[in-house]
C-alpha cells in the first residue's frame, strides 16, 4: 500500500485528501457533524449515511459520537 499524503501538502486548510483506492478521508474538525460533513462532500446533507455506513466501525453504533481529529473514508 501507498503511504497516504500528509493533509498539510494539499494546503488551503483543506481537510481531506485522496486515498490508494480512489476515495478521500476527511479528518475531523470541532464542531462538525456528518451532515456537515455529507454537505461538505455532496452537496445534499441527507447523504450523511453513505458516509457512516463506511465508517460505522471506526464511529461505532451512535453516528452522532463522531470524535475531532478522527479520519473518516468519504466514498
């Protein structure tokens, strides 16, 4: 596996950063949400399953206890 670039090398205070597979992870920042995060990434807040679903074992059984500093995969 391809080591994963470092988030500061894509500059603009972005958070997130392509992975091996094609998708992003998106590192988590205070006081965002995984609507915000859906928003973010999809434009359309109500997709913030598709990104639990991926993560669920990494958020575990709450999506709501997601963590600052915690990577999640985008698809």
């Amino acid at each position: 596996m391809e080591p994963v670039p470092s988030p500061e090398l894509y500059g603009g205070g972005m958070q997130s950063y392509p992975t091996s597979g094609g998708g992003r992870v998106h590192t988590v920042a205070a006081k965002e949400g995984l609507y915000s995060i859906a928003r973010q990434y999809y434009g359309d807040q109500s997709k913030w399953r598709t990104i639990y679903e991926a993560n669920r074992a990494e958020i575990g059984d709450n999506p709501n206890k997601i963590r600052v500093g915690q990577r999640l995969t985008i698809p």
